[in-house]
C-alpha cells in the first residue's frame, strides 16, 4: 500500500497522526485480522465485530498522536475492548425500550453470558485483585484463547515471559478466588 510494511507499529502510528492513510491501511492491515478474532471471540453478532473494529480504527486515526512507544498492539486491544463494551452497553440501552417480545429476541448468547459472569462475578473480582500484567497474559491466552506466540505478539514480550507470568497468574488467581469464596476443607458437611 503506503510503502511503510516495513515500519514498526510506533513509526506507523506517528505517520497516521501526521494524516498519512497509506499508514493507517498498513496499520490495519497488520492488525486487523487478529483484533477481529479476539473481537469475535468475545462478541457472538459478527456486525457488532465489525462496528466496533471500524470504531477502533477510526479512534486510532484520531488520536495515534497520544500513543507512545513502538508496539501498539495492547494500545489497539484497549481501545477495542472499549468499544465492544460501549456497544454491548448499547444493545443494553436499546434492549430496554424495546418491547418483550423483541428484548427475547435480543437476549445475550451463553457465550455473552460467561463472558459477562467473568468480568462481573467472582472470577472477575479476583481477575481485578491480581497485577496488570498478570491479567492481561490470562485474559489474552485463557478468556481469549491466544496461543503463547499470539499473546507475546500482542503484549509485546518475549514468549518465556508469557509462560512464567501465566504460570504466576494462574496461582494469585486461585489464591484470590480462595479469598473470595474460601472452602473449609475436611470442615463438617
């Protein structure tokens, strides 16, 4: 396209906030295809997908400037997620005025469902009681079901360091839900 394939996400995104589209395409192009999979992942209504990753792609040409450093694909993943949260906030909104026979119609999927029970029940309390960086590398390989490669490339770390803090993040998630809903063991019955 632009001629910039070559480019790193971070001279990519300092081209788009000069107006360059060719940038914003190769940008696209490079990330698109994965933020899609992750969208769809979590989101069962394939044009809510593609609303919210035009959403993403429109946010991005309006405010690379603010993006700092090399990697964007944790910045373009946020972003995303944001947008699929307002438009499932939305469909909520519109689900409300809508008459019952038609909000039945408009129910969430089991997979909207789990999806929400994680971000809001138990497990998502516990999710928010362990560190960032522990949070991102479960929800990118268990909730959105990312390879080791897929995460690294997403995160932006080496693919060892996606293991270990998986590893890491798997026990402080068992020790926080253990808090949450703590299980006397061998207690009376």
């Amino acid at each position: 396209m632009g001629g910039h394939r070559e480019k790193s996400d971070g001279a990519l995104l300092r081209a788009v906030a000069a107006g360059d589209q060719a940038a914003l395409a190769d940008l696209y192009d490079r990330h698109a295809g994965w933020l899609h999979a992750r969208l769809a992942r979590r989101c069962a209504d394939p044009e809510v997908v593609r609303e919210v990753l035009q959403d993403t792609f429109v946010t991005v040409w309006r405010s690379a400037a603010a993006h700092r450093g090399e990697e964007a694909g944790g910045w373009l993943w946020t972003i995303a997620a944001r947008r699929l949260v307002d438009a499932h906030r939305a469909q909520e909104r519109a689900a409300r005025t809508v008459p019952e026979p038609e909000a039945a119609a408009l129910a969430p999927s089991a997979e909207d469902r789990v999806l929400a029970a994680l971000e809001y029940g138990d497990v998502g309390t516990a999710l928010d009681r362990i560190s960032p960086e522990l949070r991102e590398v479960l929800r990118a390989t268990v909730v959105d079901g990312l390879t080791t490669r897929e995460a690294a490339r997403l995160l932006g770390i080496p693919e060892g360091t996606v293991k270990s803090r998986a590893r890491r993040a798997r026990t402080e998630l068992r020790a926080a839900l253990a808090q949450l809903n703590p299980s006397p063991l061998g207690g009376p019955a």
